[in-house]
C-alpha cells in the first residue's frame, strides 16, 4: 500500500481532473501503487485502472 499522506495527494489530483473523490479513492486503493514512487508516477497508475474499468 501507499502512506495515507500520500495515497490523499494522489485522491486529490485525480479529483482535479474530475473524477469525484469515492471514484478516485478507489482506483487508489485497487491500484498496488509502489509507495517509492513519484507522485506523477502514483496518478499515472490511478489513471490506467480507470482505463481498465472502462474497457471491462
């Protein structure tokens, strides 16, 4: 998992590109987002399980 700090910076840039908060906490927590990596890198992850969800 990612440290909540972190995990919520993730939540809050998927919600500035307007998914609402539950979408974005939960793509968050079904991505295994390695916790070293940039916070760019974590969004990027979040973004492709919504790409998946969309195409299931």
């Amino acid at each position: 998992g990612v440290p909540g700090v972190e995990s919520e910076e993730v939540v809050a840039a998927l919600m500035g590109l307007g998914y609402s908060q539950t979408e974005a906490a939960d793509a968050v927590a079904r991505s295994d987002l390695p916790a070293d990596a940039p916070i760019e890198e974590k969004v990027r992850l979040a973004l492709a399980h919504f790409a998946r969800a969309r195409a299931d």
